[in-house]
C-alpha cells in the first residue's frame, strides 16, 4: 500500500546556505501531521533530534514515520568520498536506532556548489557534463556509500538527481544507473527534478521500474521553467519564482504516474517535495492542497 510523506523542504528548511529563516522541526511536524500525511524526511543532520529515542518520541507523538535522510556528497571529488560515506551512516544509524529500518538514505551529489550546472539549471548541456573518467569516480563514490551504508546499519540507498548538480537530465540519470550498482544503489524519481531537467518523469518510471525504490511528488511549472531559461535565471532564482508549483498545477501528468505505479504495484512511500526558499508562501497552505489533490488520484 502506498503511503504518503512530505519533507521540510516544503517549509523552506533545504541543505543549502541561504538568508531567511525556515520553520522549526515541531512546526514542520505539527503541519505535515495536520495536514494529513503519514510521515517525513529528516533533513539536514541536526534539523531534528539526532539521538535516537528523541527522534523516535518527536515522530510517535505525531503517529509519524521516517522515511528517509537526504545526504548530499561531492561526488566528483574521490577525496570527498570517505567523509560522505561516513556522514550517511551516521544519518543512517540514527533512524535504524530510531527503529525506521524501511528508511532510506537519499544520496544526492552535492547541488549548488558548482557554478555552472547552477547558472543552468534546467538547461545544461553535454559539454556542461562529467567526462568518462568524472563519471567512473562519482559511480564509484556512490557505490561505495551504499554499500557502507547497508553493511553498517543495513539501511538502503537511493540517488537524487537533482538540478543543479552534475545528474539532472534523462541521459545523466541513465548513465549513473549504468555505472552504479544495482544491488546497492537505487533511483528516487523526482517528478519536478526529471521534467525540469528536460525529461518525461513517465517514461522514466517505465525505464528504471526496478530502480526506483522511492518517489518523490513535485510539480514543474512550463511557463516558469521556460521563462528560467530565457531569462537565464540560476537555480535559487527559478525556486524563487516558483517552478517547483503546486501538484496539479505543473506540467507533470500525475494522473498517468499513478496509473503508471498502481500498475507497477508500487508499494512503497512517495514523498510530496514542493521546495520553496525560507520565508516563501504558506507551506501548510500548500500541504494541505498538495495532500487534497493526491487523494484526489485515489492515495
């Protein structure tokens, strides 16, 4: 049975170093509860209760799951590999301590740090990418996380392609699915990410159904995304003005992908991301609209 979560990205609260002020964790938990989700996504480390018991009390008080931490690690750099590895499995033995054994670490490369994937976001091209040699480091790097991950804490792990970092469009996706290994590293599809980056989040899911481990539900506004483009806005400028809408309101066809995943009898978490900045919008506004429009689908 599919379950549904959101994430404090929804409230502003991402792994980026930006001015504002992003909710509380209690106020990221009272809303996603009040607004009818089942649970959440970490965040950064240190966001919530990094021991084990107060994370666990802070959850069940709000009859909440865990369901994953994202991690993110600048996987093209070798030297960066060890100290990723080991802030996942620190992440990751917080929630398997905490009791969520189904949870996930969401390995991400480390997005927003390298200027010129930044500035096009949405819009890279080839020549913007990893050479052969790049790409057999950060396939390596992810591996290795994985696989430190499920030896330490027995813990699985998903990459993120995420715009803004060296795996955004269909063809990166692919070739890190290529290199990496299937038994230890699987794919989050996030819907928003894949058609921001050029992409057709159906016929991902089509493609990689026996690595996507976990879902992520955001909307991609069209007239926004093409508007980044022409403007040459960078990525924080297109989260600003808001590409990441609300669902149903996007470009995404979400009424296919469900039918895509009740096919597939996907049976797992799908967490809904709607990033906004710090300070942005109403997020429990938007929860709860995000929320009404997936029961909407049938979940």
């Amino acid at each position: 049975m599919i379950k549904i979560a959101n994430a404090p990205c929804s409230w502003g609260v991402l792994e980026f170093d930006l001015e504002g002020k992003a909710a509380g964790f209690e106020q990221v938990l009272n809303e996603i509860q009040e607004t009818g989700y089942e649970g959440s996504e970490l965040g950064d480390w240190g966001f919530m209760p990094s021991v084990p018991e107060g994370l666990k009390s802070e959850l069940d008080v709000r009859n909440l799951s865990m369901v994953g931490a994202f991690v993110p690690v600048f996987m093209k750099d070798g030297s960066k590999h060890a100290a990723g590895a080991e802030l996942a499995v620190k992440t990751a033995k917080l929630m398997a301590d905490a009791g969520y054994t189904d949870a996930f670490i969401v390995l991400a490369d480390d997005n927003g740090s390298v200027p010129v994937r930044t500035l096009n976001a949405g819009r890279v091209t080839s020549e913007m990418g990893l050479s052969d040699e790049e790409w057999k480091v950060f396939a390596t790097g992810a591996n290795l996380v994985a696989a430190e991950v499920m030896a330490k804490t027995g813990l699985r792990t998903v990459f993120h392609h995420h715009c803004a970092g060296y795996v955004e469009t269909p063809a990166e996706v692919d070739q890190l699915m290529a290199l990496t290994d299937p038994s230890l590293v699987g794919l989050v599809l996030d819907m928003g990410h894949y058609q921001f980056g050029g992409g057709d989040p159906l016929e991902a899911l089509k493609k990689h159904a026996n690595r996507i481990w976990h879902i992520h539900f955001k909307d991609c506004h069209p007239e926004i995304a093409a508007k980044s483009r022409t403007e040459g806005w960078d990525y924080f400028q297109s989260v600003g003005n808001g590409v990441f809408c609300e669902l149903g309101k996007g470009a995404v066809n979400f009424p296919t992908i469900v039918e895509e995943l009740n096919h597939q009898n996907y049976s797992g978490w799908i967490t809904v991301e709607q990033d906004v900045l710090p300070g942005m919008g109403n997020p429990k506004v938007c929860a709860q609209r995000n929320r009404d429009y997936i029961k909407s689908l049938g979940l």
